[in-house]
C-alpha cells in the first residue's frame, strides 16, 4: 500500500485524501460475492475509556446523543449493522462496541476475531487519550490480522488546555502513517463528521476487497487448481 499523505484537517472530512485517490467501486462479478450476496465489513471500535466509542456508536445506530450526566459505560458486547451504497455496490458495516472491555482478556477474542477494520478512537482534547494509541494498534496488529486502521478524533468541537495540538499529530504520522487507512475529526455532540467517516470507510474497505478478490480471480485461471503444484498435476493427468 502507498504512503498515505495527509491534508489539513476540515470538519467533517476525511483528511488523508484517500476519497480523492478512490475510484467508485462497482458491483462484484456473482462469482466473487460474498456467500450473503452483500458484503459486510465488521469494524471494531478500539480506545481508552471516556473517549466517545459509546457515543460513536449510538450516532451509528440510531443517530442520538446522550449527555454525560446520563451516560453509563457499555456492559458486554454490543453491534449494529447499517447499509451502505458504494458507487453501484450495496455493502454493510457492522459496527462493534464494548465500552473499553476489549482489552480484558475474555472479551478480546471474539471482539477482534474476523474484524476488517479498526476505527482507533481518542480525545481531541485529552492528550493523554492520545499518547497511548500506539498500544491500541499493537492489540489490533497482534489480535486482528490484516484489518484497516482508521484513526478518530472525538470531541472536536471543544477546546481545554489538554487539547492535541498538530504538532503532537505530526510526532504520530511520522511514526504511524503508514498502517493508518484513514484520519478523521469528528463531534459526536454536534453531530458533525460521523457520516462522512463511515461512508469513506466503507468505501475504503469495499475498493480494497474488490481489488483483492481480482487478484485472487487473475491468479486462478480456468482449470487450474492453485493449491497443487506443476508436478503433482503432472501425476494426476498421468493417471
């Protein structure tokens, strides 16, 4: 995958330009759908606690917002699936949330176990939220092989004295650009962004399975079977 290269941020946009550089997928060919006919993408939600993973996912499911005062920490697993029109494609996103019980060892397996992408999460105005995402992208890296990282900035419409400053996002890209598929801002509050973010995900995650599943059709030519090598169908035409 080429280097990412990002833009200034903008509310509500994607600002790795990956939208830009994205053309409008297409359907799949029939022989390269998946068995339920619509392709769906599962995305964990990963990040420290009080960073809005819950928030995030509440936007997701039914576009709501609770207030602090009356926010409880999520118990369990919790998923929803939403659909997704992707150029001329039908996808879905299913989108998982534990309200930072990931990272507790029962709960780990199944929450990364067949997870196409990661959606990293922290405050934008707690830097200590920040620094520890390194961590995170290891757990996905070691738990979720080959799943998409998208990394979220929440509470982007406030401002505190703890607040990441552009120059503690330049330290990280130098150091983590390159396994991050996607940079968002986002406000849960204000409900800006969360849209956008999900429609650019999803095409992300869609244009890569598309490419994928023709390389694998290209590498497989009529009458070959890949997984027996030249001289044991040599044998078997021989018999």
């Amino acid at each position: 995958m080429p280097r990412l290269k990002l833009k200034k941020k903008k509310k509500g946009k994607a600002v790795n330009g990956r939208k830009q550089e994205l053309e409008e997928p297409s359907s799949l060919p029939p022989s390269l759908r998946m068995a339920s006919g619509v392709p769906n993408y599962k995305i964990i939600l990963c990040g420290e606690y009080g960073v809005g993973k819950s928030s995030i996912f509440r936007r997701f499911l039914n576009n709501t917002f609770t207030t602090e005062n009356s926010k409880k920490s999520t118990i369990g697993l919790d998923q929803c699936t939403r659909p997704f029109t992707i150029g001329k494609a039908e996808v879905k996103l299913t989108l998982w949330d534990t309200g930072g019980m990931e990272r507790m060892s029962f709960i780990g397996s199944s929450y990364y176990r067949g997870a196409h992408a990661a959606l990293l999460c922290y405050n934008s105005n707690n830097k200590e939220t920040f620094s520890i995402l390194s961590q995170y992208i290891l757990d996905i890296v070691m738990n979720a092989e080959g799943a998409k990282i998208f990394l979220c900035g929440n509470f982007a419409d406030g401002e505190g004295k703890d607040k990441v400053e552009e120059a503690d996002m330049d330290t990280f890209m130098s150091e983590c650009e390159d396994v991050l598929s996607g940079v968002y801002d986002v406000s849960c509050k204000d409900n800006w962004g969360l849209q956008e973010m999900f429609e650019d995900m999803a095409k992300v995650l869609h244009t890569d399975a598309m490419n994928r599943a023709t390389i694998r059709r290209d590498l497989i030519r009529p009458g070959e079977t890949p997984e027996l090598d030249e001289e044991t169908q040599g044998k078997k035409r021989c018999c």
